[in-house]
C-alpha cells in the first residue's frame, strides 16, 4: 500500500511537471493568434465600414447625377417648346401685322352676327353707316356692334346752341339717304341727346328754353329729328328722348370726357315695334332756332362762370 502511494504520488508529480513543460510554449502561440486575429477582425469591419461609406456616397452622388440629368433633359424639352411657340407666335404678330396693314389700306365691310347680341343690321345698311362713318370721322361715328350713329355735338352744334351747323345739316341729310334706302326703310329709330354734367348757367342759354342739361340734349335730338323729317325719314320711324348727363361715357372730371358725353346717338333698332313711342308732326314741339344762342358766348355783364 505504501508502495502504491509512493507510485501514485511520483506519478502525479511527474504528470504535473511534463503538462507544465508542454503546455506553456502552445498556450502563448494561441494567445498572440488571438491577438492577431482580433486585429485583423477590427481591420476587416474598419474597411468594411469605409466600403459602407463608400458605396452610399456614390449612390448619392449617381442620385444627384441622375436629378441634373433629368433637368437638363427637362430644361432642354422647355427650350425647345419655347423656341416653337415663339416662332409661331411670330408667324401670327406677322399675319396680324399683314392684316392691321391691309385694314388700313381697305377698311373691312362689317358683317354682324345676330348671335354677337348687339343690333344685328343687315350687312349692305352696316356697310353703308361704315363707309358713311368713315366719310366723315370729325362728325360721326358708328357702332355696329349696337347699331348706333353718333354725331358729336360739339360739330354738330354751337356751343350752348341746339341749332344745328351748316356742316352738320349737309352729313344728317346723307344720314337720311341711307335710312331711307331699301335696306333701312323699315327700321325704327330712337334719337337721344346726351350732355356732360356742367350745369346750363348761361343767361342766354336758359332764355332759348334749354333751362338745363336735360332741356338742351332734348332740344338737340329734336333738331336731329326735324333734320331727318325734313330729308324724308317718316315721323312715324322716330323716337326722341334727352338723357342730359345721366348717360355718360367717358369721365365728365376730364376735358376729352366731357367732349364725348356731349353727342346725339341714333339708334337703330332691328325690328319694328308696334308699342314703340314714335313722334308725329303734330306732337313735336317747334324749337326756335336763334343763332345768337351759345353758351360759352359771355356777354360783359355775365361773370365766367356763368358759361353754360
């Protein structure tokens, strides 16, 4: 037993020592691959982080590639629309041009549409007031969109005057030719005469009987009408009416304004009416025609103001 003992503990011993001589060179090798290998470990996932990196910024730069791209390929699609809308916006300023000039040269005979939803004439009668417009633009003129002859008063009358003007007397008789003619005999007309809004203050005036705006643009559309009657134009066809200043069309604060609300329109309307208010030769009131009539004459005792 002692023998055994001894065996066993020589063994054990010796056991120890060879693991001790063998294990420790092994143990220190595996240490450092240990070592080594955690190094190349962290160098591997440092450059597969950089390839990372790497990779989104080049698919952020081939992004920002694509988007210039687009853009540009869209820049040059608008450039190119452009080009082909401002050549046919230049063919049509030139085919507007050819016609402005040609329209100069040969002013257009007007055909009215009745859908246009104005006085839809017949086109030989609007061609006719055209030509007669144009005949005499300082003294009339037409709109055949309403189917209105305009004569501005400040031609047609003296100032402050319902009597008409040599001038005026010869264009309303050649205004009368074409309303009697085939194309306009039938017509109805209404014949208004409308002032600016300076009050009648002229002694003179208020004399003559135009006490106010209302009484001299009546007085005006009468002479018209006396006018017309006279050329042949049937009573029975007309109507008149003073509007005054309660229809202007242009501004009465400025001068030019003023001049264009002063003027006797001659409507003329497309169909005949029975119910229409005509005048007749004997409800006409006569109208003294004085001469010496003008409210802008003053005489020396009337202050300026009074000029109307």
């Amino acid at each position: 037993m002692a023998r055994m003992l001894k065996w066993l503990s020589t063994a054990t011993i010796s056991f120890a020592l060879t693991s001790g001589i063998v294990g420790c060179v092994p143990q220190e090798k595996y240490n450092a691959k240990v070592l080594e290998n955690s190094a190349q470990a962290e160098q591997l996932n440092a450059l597969q982080q950089q390839e990372a990196e790497a990779n989104a910024q080049s698919t952020a730069y081939k992004s920002q590639l694509d988007t210039l791209n687009d853009r540009l390929t869209s820049e040059e699609a608008m450039n190119t629309n452009l080009q082909s809308q401002n050549k046919d916006l230049t063919g049509q300023v030139s085919e507007l041009d050819t016609k402005l000039k040609d329209n100069i040269n040969s002013p257009p005979r007007i055909e009215i549409n009745a859908a246009s939803g104005g006085n839809a004439l017949p086109a030989p009668l609007t061609n006719a007031l055209t030509e007669f417009a144009a005949a005499n633009p300082g003294l009339v003129e037409f709109d055949p969109v309403r189917g209105i002859v305009k004569f501005k008063s400040d031609v047609t009358f003296a100032t402050g005057s319902h009597v008409l003007t040599p001038e005026a007397r010869t264009v309303i008789d050649k205004f009368a030719t074409i309303l009697n003619s085939q194309a306009a005999a039938e017509y109805e007309l209404n014949v208004a005469g409308h002032t600016d809004n300076v009050p009648v203050t002229n002694p003179r005036t208020i004399a003559a009987g135009d006490l106010n705006n209302v009484y001299l643009s009546a007085h005006r559309a009468i002479s018209v009408y006396e006018e017309l009657s006279t050329q042949g134009v049937s009573r029975a066809r007309m109507a008149v009416v003073g509007y005054g200043d309660q229809r202007p069309i242009a501004d009465n604060g400025t001068t030019e304004g003023r001049r264009a609300n002063r003027r006797v329109e001659v409507l003329i309307l497309p169909t005949r009416r029975g119910s229409a208010v005509t005048a007749s030769s004997e409800g006409t009131p006569r109208v003294s025609h004085k001469s010496e009539m003008n409210k802008d004459s003053v005489e020396a005792d009337v202050k300026p103001e009074l000029n109307k």
